[in-house]
C-alpha cells in the first residue's frame, strides 16, 4: 500500500540514528574521562562498590599519614627520655663515687651539687619537650587514664522552725506608773511596737500594733480595760494569730496615758562546731570561728559560725594535714504546700504581709483570690526584687504542694519570718514559703586515693558536723537522709465519762447507744458492763471512783462517742495518737526527674515488727529497694544502713540481786547475768557476748561506746529496723522481785537514767474555758476546763486527776511515772512529776519529755525544759542539778515476757535505719507530687532537695598518665593505644628521684630525714630524700636509681615496640590501600580497546544512518 502521511521508514532511521549517537556519547565520555563510569546509569551497583573503596582508600592514605606522625611523635619522646637515661646513668656515677670513702663529706657535697642539678634537669625535660605545641613526658598528653575525683560526702542541711516572740520593753507615758506583766494565753506570733492610749476617763481609745515593716494593725476593737482597772486585755487579736488573750498589767490604774509594748523576735540557736565535734583522718578540725559575713549573726547568738561556710572554712583550715577538703554546696530552703481552699477564702486584699530575708523586708505580697499560681508569682517577684541584698533567690516549683523554693548559691544561712496581718498559717500557705532557719550543707573532696576517715572525739558531738562516723574513701558521691525521728507506737485513747447519778445513763460509742440502769452494779457499774459487753474488741470499760473509764482496745484506733443522757458529760483524757512510723509512698521522691515508687513491706523479710512502731514498709531497707528498682533510669544506688541507738548513761552500778535478767531485742528474749560483784567493763563485755549469740536473730550487734565510758551502742547489721524493750520488774533467783532499768544493761538513752528526775510545773494565771493539754513523751493528756476553774489552784486540781488518770490507764509512754500536787496537803498552785516511787528510792524508771501544747509555757513560772536530776534539788537551790529532759529511746513494758509468749505487739519505740545514695555523676532529689505536705514523707524520711555529688575542682592526682590514641585504619575502633606516663616530679617513672627536686639542699653529711607527713606515697611507703651529700644518702640513692632507670628503660622499650608496631601498620595499610585501588580500577576504569573499538563503530553507523534517513524522505515522491 503505498501512502503519504506516515513515513515508516524514516522513523525507523531516524530512530536507529538515535541509538547509535547515544553509544557514540558513552563511548567519547570513557575516551574522555578514562573512567567506565561516569554516573550511577552506567553501572548502578559497580557505583556504590567503587565510591566506598574510595572512601577506604584515602582513609586508608590519611591512617598511613597519621601513623607516620605518631611515628614522629614517639621517636621526639624516645630521644628525650635517652636524654633522661643518660642523666641517671651519670647520676649513678655520681653516687658511687660518693660512696667510696676516699671522698669527705663536704666533697660528697660538691658531687651532690651536679647530682641535685641532673635532677632538675629532668624535670626540665619532662616540661618542656613538646610535639605540636603540647608537652610530652609531663602526664597530660592524650587523654588522662585514671579516676577522676568526686564529691565523696554530702553534710545535712538543718531547718529550724522556731521563732519565738518575746516583749523585750514595757513601758507607760504615765508618772508614778509601771507596767508590771505583759502575759497572756495566747502565744505571741507578731514582732513590732504596741501601743495603746487611755483617755482621761480611763477609757481606752486606741490599740495599734505596728510591724517590722512598718504596717500598722487596727486592734482597737479587741482591746478593753478590764474590771479591775489596772489590766489591759486584747482577745484572740492579731498580735497572738488571732487565738488567746494578752494580758498588760499595770502598777496602778490606767488613766490618762500611753502604754507601749514591743514585742522582738528571735531564731533557733544554732550549735556552732567546736574542737573535736569532727575528727578527719585522726586530725581534729577545731572550732568553726571563722568569720562568715554573708550569713545573718543574730547578735550574741552568732548563728553564723553554725552554717555551712563556717564549717567548711573550719575543714580547710587543716586540709594541708588532713588532704581532705570541704566545698559549701548551695543552700536550697523548701517551701510548704498551698492550699486552695484557704485562697478561695481570703478576700482580695485581705491576703497581705511582707517577709523578712535575712533582716531585709521584702514589698508587699499581696495574694490573688482564688488564683494560687499568681500568688505564688507575686511572692516570687517581690522576694527577687531584694535578691542582691539577701543573696537569697526564690524559685516558683510551679506545683501548689511544693510552693516556693528559697535558694543561695553561696552556701549562706537563710532566714525568714512572715510581717503580716493574716496568721503565719494563713500567710504560710497563701505563699508557699515558710517561717524558721535554714542552714546549708557542704561536701567533702580529697584526691582519688586519700583516705576520707570520719570520726569524732570522745567529748565531742559528729552531729553538729552534718558528717557520720565512717570511712568515705572510696571515690563515689554519697548522701546519707537525715536520721529519721525515733517512731512511738500508737497510743490508746481514753474518755472520761462522770455526772453518772441518774437512774438511766445513755451515751453511743462508734454510733452504737449503750445505757447502764441502777442495778446490781449501779448506774456507773452497769453502764461500763454493758459497754464491755456490746462494744468488747473496739474499747474498754472501767469503773474508778464513781466514773467511768472508756479506753480504745486497739492503740492508734480511734472511736466517737456522744452523750444522750442530761448532766452525763463525757470528756477526752488521752488523745488517739497513731504510730509515728512513715513508709516511702508513690508521689514522695523523685531522683533525677524519674518517680520512685511507694516502698512495700515484701521487699524487707528481716525487719521484726513485735513492737507496734516498727514497719517493714517503711524501714530502710525497704526504701532502699524501692530507690534500687529505677537505678537504671536514676543511675543512683541506694544503701540500707544500720539503725544505731546510741547509749547516753554510763552503766549502772546500782544492780539487782546476782542472777539472770533479759531484754527483748527486736522482738528476741537476750538472757544476762547480772553480778554486782563484776565490774562495768566485765558486764558490757558479757551482754555483747549474749548480743553475739542471738545476731542470728536480731541483726544486732553491740559494741563498746567510747563517749560515756561505760555504755553500749547497739546497731542493726543489715539496715532493718532496732526496737529494744524490757520488763521493769524481774524475778532474781530466790524469786523475789527486782527492779530493772535499762542502764543497768548498758543501754540508757535520752537523760540519764540511772538517778530518779522530776519536773514541776507553776501555773501563774487561768485558762477558763479553755482545755489545757500536756504531753509526756508521745501522749497527750488534756484536761477540760470550765468557767468554774477561775483561780490556779482549781485548774492545778483538773491537770493532776488528768495525768493520774492517764497514768493508770497503762499508757506505756507513762510507766513508772507519779505526780502530786504541790503543796502536800494542797491548795495546789503546782503539780510534779517524777519517775521515782515515792515508797523505794531504788525504784525509778526511764527519763521523760513534758511539753505543754495549746497553752504557752509563759503561763508558767518554772518551764517545762528544766528538769531536777533529784527531787531535793528544788528545795536545795543552791547545789540543784537541772538538765534538758530527753525521753529514753528503750522502754520498759510490763508483762513483756506474758506479751512475747501470747505474740502480742509492744509499745516500743523503733529506731529506723537511714539511706545512703551514691551515684558516679551529680544528682538530683526533690520531692514528688505528694510536695511537702501532710500528705508527703519526702521530709520526714530524711531526704533533703538540691543537687548532690558530681565532679571534684581537685585535679587528678599524681602520678599523671596520658593516654595517646593513634587513628591508624580507615573505621573507628582501628586505633593503637600507648600510655605516656609522667617524667617529672609527681610521676610514677622518676619520682623515686626527683620527688624532692624543690625542697633546699641537705647539709654535707646530713643523716637521711625520716619521711614527713607531707612526703609522698609511693608503694604504700612514704619517700625518702634522694642526696649524695653523704655516704647513706649515696648508697640509699643506687637503688632509687637502679629501679628509676628500669622504668625509664621499660617505657623506652615500649616507645620501641609501639614504633616498630606503627611501621608494620604503615607497611600494611600501604598494601591495603594499593591493592583496594585495583581492586577500584577494575571496576570503574575505562578499557580503551573496547571503548575506542565502539567509538569507530558508532561513527560509521552514523554516517549510515544519516544516508538511509536521507533516502528513506524521499522515497515517499513515487506516490506522486
């Protein structure tokens, strides 16, 4: 068919032509280029392989430059240190002359001269031999092989919550007048000036308290002039946080005048460091009398020479001797958790207060209702406003449990006390701050291998340290919590139930009603018969003088009750108290930002609990598990340590009858004969022996304790929990009953326990309607005053029945304790109380705590904190013994063996292990998202916030060893590693020699010095000065040399080997590299024969092409 549209034969020429021109290019690019490809369509695969050898090779040609620079490098070192062996090979010439006897002393002398300067000179060398701009044979070439130094030891911080209020000026306008008392029932909580105008009619008109910061207080409507004329009275007033009275008594009648009152404030004492309180490596750090200047003083009380600076400066005052150095960490104050609700209450405005930061006073803080984060930002900007004065920063936790955080980089105390009209609490937790002293901590530095010992002189006290006794050598960052306070068991309560004269008495118990009918037993009788009957297991019923005692089977169990019956009252003697033990719980710490989960009682399976205040949960043993199970997240290790009881009485001498006596260790009966005939040291010999044998079952061991010169401190083993308890009253042999305290045993805590105390309280004025409470030890008694109880003779008659009462309710907190109201015979204007039977003087038991709560201890005129050693010291003023009372830490338990055998829990006190933390790097605790409040144990299980451990500012320490790394392959791990270690002074190669190259010179025939403290240690032994000034110095220096030029030769051969090393490496890598480049050429090279072959081929074609396209055009004309 022939047609004119479509030239197929000219398309398919012109496409031929195509394909061939195409070749035609492939061909020329390889002429060209030498190269068969030239990009990834040539050869996709033959691309990748290619380009990879030729990333080989030049990393291989790069290897071969490196390791011929190393080469270099070496052969510089090598030359100096047979410089180096040349000096000690004329050294040693030197010292043989020396020692041959045909030379004096003062010959030897000159010999010594170039002896002494050969030494110099190779420390020179060792300085200043450089490659590249950096020394070679001084250590620091290359990176540093060895440990680097880290803070080993942390101190404890310290907060001080006291602020206490006094009037420190009384004084009226009026002539002839004086202002004889300024006292009240409320506890004054504000510092500034009151003053209070009287008119001429006696009428009071104005009463105006001003603050610190100059704000004035409107407490004219609280105020009044009383009755008799001569007391001025303001009520639950700001000035007492808006609770109690304050009383201003005055000489005469107020008429007519101006009466002003300033009222100061005043922080914690701080016990500053005295000599011997810290013992490091056997040398006593002396009193912390350095002057710190940023830290606030107090005035006498010179509280800056207890913080952390101080201490530290008294560390660094003997560090030359100790090699231990102490380094002031940052002083980090938490804050308290905010409360919403209470912000939601305050009114806008009403919310308002400055804060005193070491003695300077912030702006005013007002807070924002309903809005926390603002306030806490307000709070925030106001206190940074003063940061350069206070160098004190506050930092927003950004969580309301947490509040604000106070900080000071410099280590200084920080103190804060509130200026407000809203009361410390309201003010407290609309801020997030709170109120008292903070005092820093600092951590310990030595070199790597000095010995960190931590120990205490026997008269001095390691807590006011911050430090514990123990060996910290070993080079890891440690922070030991705090010590936790010593748990109580629960305590029961006790309601009293009196006006019982009706035929029917109706009260309900836990919402069960129970009534006693006039019966056999009586109204009283039958009332507390039913109760045991209906309610037996929850409380218990007793009948007393015609009342009715209601106590709480279980300890630590509450219940309510409410009377039904009219003139029936019902009133708490003993509060509900539950057990003082904390567990760790989710929410409470966090370490490294990672949350560390709750502590669970199945990961301690040692811990003992038959006393009722001891808790596995909660022991250290299990917090340490807890801690461990995020270690590989927190890189920080937990260590359970030991719980310690620490005696504070000599042994007694005062001894039962000879015969078998125990205690109950940890739930454990440890038998011990008692022998008044053995002397103390043959006794606390006998008991540990007897501790040694139940280890096994208590974890507890006891040793010596060196402070008291006779007691025994007792410590778990393993970190698990220490409850030690015993019967006060045992059998002696011939079966008559003895009384046992626990000094006999070696073991009296708290005041001394070997003599009988007493304390009296005076009560100077009335608490009507008020309820009064005291607490001995752990329970808290309260007594339920009337309008009645007017005078102080009534309200000393409630307070006497109350703590007889809770005395005889069993209250193990109170065995062994009497009270009486004083006079004998009564009125009584004062009660007493002491631990000694008023019938046997040998009968005394452990010492006690009082504090009064509710009622400030101004109410009374001898204070609570005074306590006799023996009752007639307070008749016999003038030889009286007082001390601070201080509670034992080992009760006794009547009936303890009948308790042991039945499996019955006591009401022990449990001492809990703490917790050391350790960890390579720095790390951080701070409190989860429990924060600080009631709801958190982050504090009361020790733990502190801030950031512990990290990096030492001490260098390495000598000997130096640098460690040269030589890239000699072409992917990383083909290196070559050679360890160049320190020439000089401090090196371990010529130290022996030249350790003493800067010392002056001996005189000629000087015998050698023996080592001093300061000489170094090399081998475990401390060097000796190297001289040829004399015949010993001579013959001793042979052999430093002879084992000095064994080293230098040792490291000369391994210069050697690593240079001959390198040389096979560069002979290897050039192969390497020759080989991988034909290897290369094979696949990416052009061959010319073939190339040059397609070339003429393509050409041709072309040409043919172009003649056959030519024709095929035209061949279309024969249609026509």
């Amino acid at each position: 068919m022939a047609v004119i549209n479509t030239n197929v034969k000219a398309l398919f020429s012109q496409a031929a032509l195509s394909s061939s021109q195409r070749a035609q290019t492939v061909a020329m690019q390889q002429l060209s280029t030498g190269k068969r490809i030239n990009s990834s369509r040539d050869d996709a695969a033959g691309m990748a392989i290619a380009t990879r050898m030729t990333h080989q090779i030049r990393s291989m040609n790069q290897a071969i430059r490196n390791a011929n620079d190393a080469l270099s490098m070496i052969q510089t070192a090598e030359s100096a240190t047979t410089t180096i062996n040349d000096m000690l090979t004329r050294m040693r010439e030197l010292a043989i002359q020396a020692a041959n006897d045909t030379n004096s002393n003062d010959q030897r002398s000159f010999l010594d001269l170039e002896f002494q300067q050969l030494k110099k000179e190779i420390v020179s060398v060792s300085e200043k031999v450089e490659w590249n701009g950096f020394p070679l044979l001084n250590g620091k070439a290359g990176t540093p092989v060895g440990e680097m130094p880290v803070l080993k030891v942390t101190s404890d911080g310290l907060y001080d919550d006291t602020l206490t209020h006094a009037v420190t000026e009384k004084k009226t306008t009026r002539s002839g007048s004086a202002i004889t008392s300024a006292i009240g029932t409320g506890v004054l909580s504000k510092s500034g000036t009151l003053s209070i105008a009287v008119d001429a009619d006696s009428a009071l008109t104005s009463a105006k308290l001003t603050l610190d910061d100059g704000t004035v207080l409107d407490l004219t409507s609280q105020a009044e002039i009383l009755a008799d004329g001569s007391t001025i009275r303001l009520t639950n007033s700001a000035l007492t946080d808006n609770a109690g009275t304050f009383d201003i008594q005055a000489s005469q009648d107020y008429d007519n005048e101006t009466v002003t009152i300033k009222v100061g404030r005043d922080f914690a004492q701080l016990d500053s460091m005295k000599t011997g309180d810290l013992v490091i490596n056997g040398e006593a750090i002396p009193s912390s009398t350095a002057v710190d200047s940023v830290s606030p003083a107090n005035g006498e009380k010179r509280n800056n020479l207890a913080s952390a600076i101080a201490r530290a400066a008294a560390i660094n005052e003997v560090a030359g001797r100790t090699g231990v150095t102490a380094v002031v960490q940052k002083n980090v104050m938490t804050g308290v958790a905010m409360d919403p609700a209470i912000n939601s209450k305050i009114k806008q405005g009403e919310g308002r207060g400055t804060v005193t930061i070491n003695g300077y006073i912030t702006g005013e803080i007002v807070a924002t209702q309903n809005n926390v984060r603002a306030s806490r930002e307000e709070a925030v900007r106001q206190i940074n406003k003063i940061s350069h004065l206070t160098g004190v920063v506050a930092v927003d936790t950004g969580v309301d449990s947490q509040g604000i955080t106070l900080t000071a980089a410099d280590g200084r105390n920080i103190e804060v006390a509130f200026n407000t009209r809203n009361t410390t609490a309201e003010f407290s937790t609309l801020t997030g701050l709170k109120q008292g002293v903070n005092v820093g901590s600092y951590a310990l530095e030595s070199k790597v291998e000095q010995r960190v010992d931590i120990a205490s002189a026997p008269a001095g006290n390691i807590a006011v340290s911050g430090l514990r006794v123990g060996d910290y050598t070993r080079n890891i960052s440690r922070e030991i919590t705090s010590d936790r306070t010593v748990a109580y068991a629960p305590v029961a309560k006790v309601v009293e139930v009196s006006g019982l004269d009706a035929t029917t008495n109706e009260m309900t118990i836990n919402g069960i009603t129970v009534s006693g009918d006039d019966g056999d037993e009586g109204t009283a009788g039958s009332l507390a018969k039913n109760i045991n009957d209906l309610l037996g297991g929850t409380v218990e019923a007793k009948l007393v003088n015609g009342k009715v005692y209601v106590t709480a089977s279980q300890p630590g169990v509450d219940f309510t009750y409410n009377t039904k019956t009219t003139g029936l009252s019902a009133a708490t003697v003993v509060d509900n108290t539950v057990g003082t033990n904390r567990a760790l719980r989710p929410g409470d710490l966090v370490i490294n930002g990672v949350s560390i989960p709750g502590s669970m009682d199945t990961d301690d399976i040692l811990t003992n609990e038959a006393a009722r205040s001891s808790d596995n949960g909660g022991s250290a043993i299990a917090i340490a598990a807890a801690i461990n199970a995020k270690t590989a997240e927190t890189g920080v290790k937990a260590t359970a340590n030991g719980a310690v009881m620490t005696a504070t009485s000599a042994i007694e001498n005062k001894l039962p009858q000879s015969g078998f006596y125990s205690i109950y260790v940890n739930g454990t009966q440890v038998v011990v004969q008692l022998n008044p005939d053995d002397s103390p040291g043959v006794r606390m010999n006998r008991i540990i022996a007897e501790l040694k044998k139940h280890e096994g079952q208590t974890g507890v061991e006891g040793v010596i304790n060196d402070k008291v010169g006779g007691g025994i401190d007792l410590r778990t083993v393993d970190g698990r929990n220490l409850s030690v308890w015993f019967d006060p009253t045992q059998k002696a042999s011939d079966g008559t009953d003895q009384v046992i305290r626990a000094s006999m045993f070696g073991i009296g805590t708290g005041s001394p326990s070997d003599k009988p105390q007493t304390t009296r309280l005076t009560f100077s004025g009335t608490d009507t309607a008020n309820p009064l409470s005291i607490k001995i030890n752990n329970t808290t008694i309260n007594t339920a005053l009337t309008e009645d109880d007017d005078t102080p003779v009534k309200v000393m008659d409630k307070v006497v029945a109350a703590i007889q009462t809770a005395i005889d309710s069993g209250d193990s907190n109170l065995l062994g304790l009497n009270v009486r109201g004083l006079p004998v015979g009564g009125p009584f204007t004062s009660i007493e109380l002491t631990n000694a039977s008023a019938d046997n003087d040998n009968w005394f038991q452990q010492p006690f705590e009082v504090k009064v709560v509710g009622t400030p201890e101004s109410k009374f005129e001898s204070s609570v904190k005074s306590q006799a050693v023996a009752a007639d010291d307070w008749v016999t003023g003038n030889s009286a013994v007082f001390i601070t009372p201080v509670a034992s830490d080992v009760l006794a338990v009547e009936n303890a063996d009948d308790l042991a055998a039945a499996g019955t829990p006591v009401n022990a006190k449990t001492i809990y292990g703490t917790i050391t933390l350790t960890s390579d790097k720095a790390y951080t605790l701070a409190p989860g998202s429990n924060g600080l409040g009631g709801d958190s144990s982050f504090s009361q299980l020790g733990f502190v916030a801030g950031t512990f451990g990290g990096a030492s500012s001490i260098e390495m320490s000598p000997p130096r060893v640098g460690r040269m790394t030589f890239q000699v392959g072409p992917s990383a791990g083909n290196d070559i590693s050679f360890d160049l270690a320190d020439f000089g002074k401090n090196g371990p190669i010529t130290q022996l020699i030249t350790w003493d190259v800067d010392l002056p010179n001996l005189n000629p025939g000087e015998s050698i010095p023996t080592p001093g403290q300061d000489n170094p240690i090399f081998n475990g032994v401390k060097l000796t000065r190297s001289f040829i000034g004399s015949k010993d110095g001579a013959l001793e220096v042979l052999n430093k040399l002879d084992a000095t030029m064994d080293k230098v030769n040792a490291q000369r051969a391994t210069m050697g080997s690593i240079m001959n090393r390198l040389d096979q490496v560069v002979t290897n890598l050039t192969n390497v590299s020759m080989n991988m480049s034909a290897s290369r050429s094979q696949i990416e090279d052009a061959d010319y024969a073939a190339a040059s072959t397609e070339l003429a081929k393509t050409q041709i074609m072309q040409q043919a092409a172009t003649a056959v396209l030519a024709q095929a055009n035209t061949s279309q004309q024969s249609v026509l």
